[in-house]
C-alpha cells in the first residue's frame, strides 16, 4: 500500500465516475515525483478511458491552446527552462492574481441551450476541495460566477465562434501556489453516456501557479515606494534583484575582510521549478491545501526542508571532519547543481552543506516560487539558546602551564547567512511598528521553535525595535546580532570575576548584494555590499540602543550576569596586532604586545606569556593546534611595553588548514603579584589564490565557446592533491565536475572547458577548484551571448 501521507492518482479526479479522453500524459505527475523523492514509489493506477462511441454525439473538446509565449512574458515567466519530454505537453507558468487565456477547441459550435462546458483547476489530493482552495470549477454559461466571491477565481468567454472559444481565467491573489491540473467536463444534453459517466478531457501539461511580486493585491508585492534601497543607483526595481536576478553573491569571512562569494541561483535553470514545487509540498507533509497560499507559512516551512537537520531536507550540514564522502561546502559555486543532485539521488540528501549553501538553495526555491528573496550575513553572529544575550569564555590559572581556558561555548560565529523574504504580515499588529516588509528566515535552523527545526519569519523592524515576543522567533535573530562578549576569571574562594566585556561586539556590517538588477561578474567587493545593519539595530551607544536592549531584557525575562559580577583589576594589556593580509603559501608575522598599566607595583612578574595559534571552522568549533609559544619570568615596570614577533609558515598551516582558511592567535598573561589574568584574541585569515579565467567576450546561443582556465600553486613545497574543478553558469547549466592531476609547488595548472549557452542575455561563468590543501579556490566572469 502506498504511504499515508502522499495519496496516489491519476489526476485529480473532481468526479470519479468520469470517462477520460485526449492526449495521453507521458511525464511525471506532481504526486509522483513526490514519491520517488521521498523513495517510496508506488506504480500509476489504472484509469477509465472514454471510447468512441461514448463520445459520439457529444459534446468533445479537440484541442486546448494556452498562449504560452504571451503568458510567459506576461507573467514574467518567460525565463524558465523547462523539461519538455514531449511536444504536446508543454507547462503554463502563471503568477497569480493576473489573467491568462484558454482556447478550447471543440467538435461543434458551442450552444448555451444544448451543452454544458465547464473548466475545472485542482490540485493537491486524489480529492480535492473547493473549501481548502485546491479545486474550482468553471461553468462557461456563467461568465459572472456567482459563486466568485467565495473561490475568488473569474472566467469570461472573450470570443466564440464556429468550433471554437477563447477564455480568460484569472485567479485571485491569494491562490494556492502549486501545480494544478485543468481538465474540461463537456455534456450535450439529452445525450446517453453510459452509467452516466461524465467526459473528462485533461490538458496533458501542469499548470503552475506562482506568487505574483508584481501585483498590488498579492501578499509579496514590492515595489520602489515600499522598498526604496532598490533604486539608489538607477531605476532599478526591487523584483529585478529580489525576484529576477539568477547571478548573485553570498559574503563570508571576517567582519575586517569580507570575500563575495559568487552564487549562481540558478532559479530559471531546467528543473530547478519543479523540485521547488516538491520541496513546496514537502514542508507541509504533502498535504496541500490553502496554507500553500500564505507566504508567512510557505516561507517558515521552506527553512525545514532545506537542512536535513531533522532528516527531510535537501543538503546534510557538516562543519569538521573529513568531507570525502561528500563535497565540501566551499566546492559549491551555486544551487541548480545541488537541487538537480538531490532530484537525481531520489530525495537523498546532498553532501554536504553550510549557512551560505543552505542560504544560495533557500534564495533560489523562494525566487523561482514568486518570493522576494535575498541572502543576509551578519558578521560576528552569536549563538545564544539560553537567551541571556552574553557568550561567556573563561580562564583560571594552572600552577604548571599557566593561564588555562575552562570555559569557551564558540558561539560567536565569524558569520552566518540567513535570508530575508519580503511580504505583508496580517497576523501581526501593523501599527505603529509596521511589521511587513523583509522577514528574517534562516534555513540554518540552530534551535528547535516550536518544536521543529524551523526560523522565522522575523521582522526586521521587530529586530530592531527588541519586540522579542513577535512571532516568530524574534528573541533568537534579535541575540544573534545584539548579544555581547565576557571574559572571566575563575578565582579560588571568590568563584568568578569578570576581566573585561564588550556588549557590542555581534552584529556587524549585516550585508547583502547591492540591489541593481545586475548580475554579478567579479566586480569590486564593497561596490556590490549593501549594508542592513542600520536595519537591524540602532547607532552603538546610542540612547535608542540602550532603551532597546532594556525592554528586549525585560521582554526575554533575563538579566545579564555581567551586570552585577565582581570586575578584576587590569594590571597588563595584551595586544595583537598583524602587519598585512597574505595570500596562502606566504608566511605571516604577528606581533604581540604586553604593557604595565598598574601603578601599585614599581615592578610586574609575568609567570607565563602563552602565545596560541590554532586553526578553527567560521563556527568556531574544530580547532587544530598549530603553534605555541611560551615567555615565562617576564618582568615589567609601569608603562614598559614588551613586544614579540610571532612568524607562521606555511610548514605550519599547510595541512592543517580548515575551510575558509580562518586561523586564530591567541596571548595569555598572569601576574604573580595579583593573580590577575590578561587575555587578548585575533582572527586572521588568509587569501586564497583566484582561479584566472579567459573566454571571449561574447557568443552566440546553441554555439560551443572555450573558457581556459588558469591557475598557479602558491605553496613553494607542497603539492595540491585531490583537484576537481566545477563550471557552471546561469546560461549553460551545470557540467558534472572534472577531476584534475595534482599541481606541483609553484606549478601552473591550465585546461580548456567547452561551453554552450541555452539562452541569451548577461550570464556569468562560476569556477570552483577544490583540492585536499586549500579550500575555497574560485573564479567568476562575465559572458554576453547573444540569439
């Protein structure tokens, strides 16, 4: 028997004692793409076909035209690429609340008196229901539907004539988003049809149904009046960035040195439409009904099914270990390659994923479903499920080896990327906060809400108001951007001390792709930043900000400890400080600086001076041992200064090097005097080298063109093992990945990739070359083609 939660059918069969007839269906119907997705097949049933002579004398439809090419561009559809298996079955894609025409062919002129002719839209279950919005019938002989004020749906026969009839259906603005199937019911009056079964002809495409960004009535609608960043430079509208722009940027890295990750989104490539309509139905059981219309649910349960979190999604997370059962996360250079490998595993996860991957998929289902969507990464986010706003380390002193570390929740992440959707929000109250607008959603679900691994939407303007009981999950997205840092000091007999706090050290440079409509072609990197964080959060030490964190404190029913804890005297002052950026393969200098600011002692006794440094995930976790060095016996008179050179080669991080090449050094000092503790933490990462890519400007659709690729190792000892190059563009698709032989130290590796683009327009070729030694190698240009 086939699962309970996903009902098998033929189609949707309103009436169940009908005789079908027309051209046959050779693709997948949606329900079972959901069942070979979930790996739960279960073969298509038989269904009762009309014969001749039940269709003699009858009334019978010859033939369905859709208007396809005026639709699409209608409709701003024109874009997709779909899978055609055969040419009488092509798809209608339409945004809802808009009209589109229906021409009916039939066997003889229509008659009022004589026939009956109704069109019916279902979709969903192998029963679907006019009270849940998944099935409307249409009656030709009433073109004013009474009955248009309760399903919202309208039909008006536009021209009649001889054998012939063209309709206009338009469907109401808050329709149910899905594939829905259009099927004519046809009766001459007077007629015998055997049993008195009804004639049903059933177009053989899907006609898909969309939000409609463009329409005042719809629940995304945006426009420049609402969004006003998105025509800054130009008259740029916001659903050109938000809703058409299929070639976009992910940024990553530390808040001092953001790197723009190019990300095709890819939400018009082949098949990209119909697993995100899988996903769709996904998120809800696959129980389709009229919550399939509300974007404040679709766009919650799409953060459910992107991370296999909770074993539904499309990509696996993992953030240390081995990846070579998978790919790594900083391999992937966009989601059509990830969505097609999930559709072609049959619903088996994808390996393996992080924030910014999961955010690219999320930005892509949302943009090909109709939703106004964006990726955000907020640098220095923080981690905080007991939502006392404060990520604590803590250190004591070891009589043998000096300052030791007893308490580090690494919750304070380099960066993390969510996503923003964009929509009115009728549950919430709207004045005087006004709520609508860009919602916070995060496919990177790091606590349960509600009991499943979902988040969002939040309002932004929640977030920056610290209304932390909006829903959804307002007191978590308002920690990761407003939640402070405190170091402490385990003391015998006084238990802990705080050495020093910074409460405004998450939520920095909150970013995304400047909205200009424009694909992304390897431009300057702060050129193309927009940043939020003004969205977010008021001015640092502002008087707004400080009444702001006052009520979110007093809305979370929390208190910060920090705020009544004993503070420790400073004797010293640690500093770190690194002389220059360098790219991988260079050595790279510190130097640490260690001065005496206490005018009690006419001279300071350091114990130990620690120097650490160790290599670690974004996330903070994973961390690897690289170098460690150790000053003992230090003596300090007030106001000397000490400084120390610390040099790291690469014979020290070569191998040791984990995704985003992000690595740590760390200074801890104790006075013997005092018992007092010094701490001082830099980030440091280093640059990858750029895959180098040359093709000719332009080219024409259909006609192959070269793109030499060129790359040199920057490493003057060490191979790089393991390569396997990946090219993909928002024109040409997705080639599977090439595996390459190891470069030799300070080696230059080159080859040449063919290309054909599908379509013209602005496209952007993306190039990833990972190997076992440096993650993350990319490269990205632009590429004009032309009809």
């Amino acid at each position: 028997m086939p699962p309970s939660d996903i009902t098998p059918r033929t189609s949707p069969k309103i009436r169940l004692n009908s005789l079908r007839y027309g051209p046959e269906r050779t693709k997948e119907y949606p329900w079972e793409r959901d069942l070979r997705l979930t790996r739960r097949g279960h073969p298509r049933p038989f269904e009762d076909k009309a014969r001749e002579r039940d269709l003699e004398n009858n009334l019978c439809v010859t033939g369905v035209e859709l208007y396809l090419d005026r639709a699409s561009e209608e409709h701003h559809t024109d874009r997709f690429i779909l899978r055609q298996e055969s040419s009488n079955e092509p798809d209608l894609i339409v945004r809802r609340g808009k009209p589109f025409l229906v021409a009916v062919s039939l066997n003889e002129t229509f008659n009022r008196g004589k026939h009956d002719l109704q069109l019916s839209f279902s979709t969903g279950s192998d029963r679907p229901n006019p009270a849940d919005g998944t099935w409307v019938l249409l009656d030709v002989k009433d073109e004013y539907d009474r009955l248009r004020k309760k399903h919202g749906w309208r039909m008006y026969v536009i021209r009649s004539s001889n054998k012939s009839m063209v309709l206009e259906v338009t469907t109401p603005p808050n329709c149910t988003i899905g594939e829905w199937v259009l099927s004519i019911f046809s009766t001459t009056l007077g007629i015998y049809v055997p049993a008195k079964r009804e004639l049903r002809y059933e177009y053989p495409g899907d006609i898909i149904i969309l939000f409609n960004p463009w329409n005042p009535a719809d629940q995304v609608y945006i426009d420049r009046v609402l969004c006003p960043e998105a025509g800054v430079r130009g008259r740029t509208e916001p659903i050109d960035e938000y809703g058409l722009n299929d070639c976009g940027i992910v940024f990553m890295g530390r808040e001092d040195k953001i790197v723009a990750k190019p990300w095709n989104y890819g939400q018009f490539d082949e098949d990209v439409l119909k697993i995100s309509l899988h996903l769709l139905r996904k998120a809800f059981n696959f129980e389709v009904t009229s919550q399939l219309s509300d974007p404040v649910l679709v766009s919650r349960g799409l953060t459910k099914v992107i991370n296999n979190i909770d074993g539904s999604g499309v990509m696996t997370g993992r953030y240390r270990g081995t990846f070579a059962d998978g790919v790594r996360p900083t391999a992937w250079v966009g989601s059509p390659r990830i969505l097609k490998m999930y559709n072609e595993q049959n619903g088996l996860p994808v390996k393996y994923g992080q924030p910014w991957v999961f955010s690219g998929v999320y930005t892509t289902v949302c943009r090909a479903l109709g939703l106004p969507c964006r990726s955000v990464t907020n640098f220095v986010s923080a981690h905080d499920p007991d939502r006392n706003l404060s990520i604590d380390k803590g250190y004591t002193i070891d009589p043998f080896n000096g300052v030791e570390k007893v308490v580090d929740t690494h919750a304070l992440w380099d960066f993390h990327v969510w996503n923003e959707v964009w929509m009115k929000r009728p549950d919430l109250p709207e004045k005087p906060d006004k709520l609508s607008g860009w919602q916070v959603l995060d496919p990177t679900p790091q606590e349960p809400s509600g009991h499943i691994y979902v988040c969002g939407p939040t309002p932004v303007t929640a977030v920056r108001k610290g209304l932390c009981d909006i829903a959804f999950d307002t007191a978590f997205v308002f920690s990761e951007v407003n939640a402070g840092r405190t170091i402490w000091q385990r003391r015998a007999g006084v238990n802990w001390v705080k050495i020093k706090e910074n409460s405004n050290i998450s939520g920095k440079k909150i970013s995304t792709k400047y909205p200009d409509g424009r694909p992304y072609t390897g431009e300057d990197t702060e050129a193309n930043r927009y940043d939020l964080t003004e969205f977010y959060k008021y001015p640092e030490d502002s008087e707004e900000s400080e009444i702001v964190m006052r009520n979110a404190l007093r809305s979370m029913k929390v208190q910060r400890q920090s705020e009544t804890a004993e503070v420790a005297k400073q004797d010293i002052v640690l500093d770190i400080v690194s002389e220059r950026s360098e790219m991988v393969g260079s050595d790279v200098y510190f130097t640490i600086k260690v001065t005496n600011i206490s005018r009690e002692y006419e001279e300071l006794t350091i114990g130990n001076l620690v120097i650490t440094v160790t290599t670690h995930v974004y996330t903070g976790g994973d961390v690897t041992p690289l170098k460690k060095v150790v000053y003992s016996s230090l003596h300090l008179k007030y106001r000397q200064v000490l400084s120390y050179q610390l040099r790291v080669s690469p014979a020290d991080y070569d191998l040791g090097l984990k995704p985003l090449l992000i690595f740590e050094v760390e200074a801890t000092a104790n006075v013997k005097e005092t018992g007092n503790i010094a701490v001082a933490a830099l980030d440091y990462s280093l640059t990858p080298p750029t895959v180098v890519i040359q093709t000719q400007s332009h080219c024409k659709v259909d006609e192959p063109t070269d793109v030499h690729l060129i790359l040199r190792n920057p490493f003057h000892d060490t191979w790089l093992t393991f390569c396997v190059v990946s090219i993909e563009g928002n024109l040409f698709g997705t080639p599977p990945p090439i595996p390459q032989p190891n470069v030799k130290p300070h080696g230059r590796w080159h080859m040449t990739v063919p290309v054909t683009a599908k379509k013209s327009g602005t496209g952007t070729i993306f190039v990833s070359f990972e190997c076992k030694e440096i993650p993350g190698i990319q490269g990205v240009t632009k590429l004009q083609v032309y009809d």
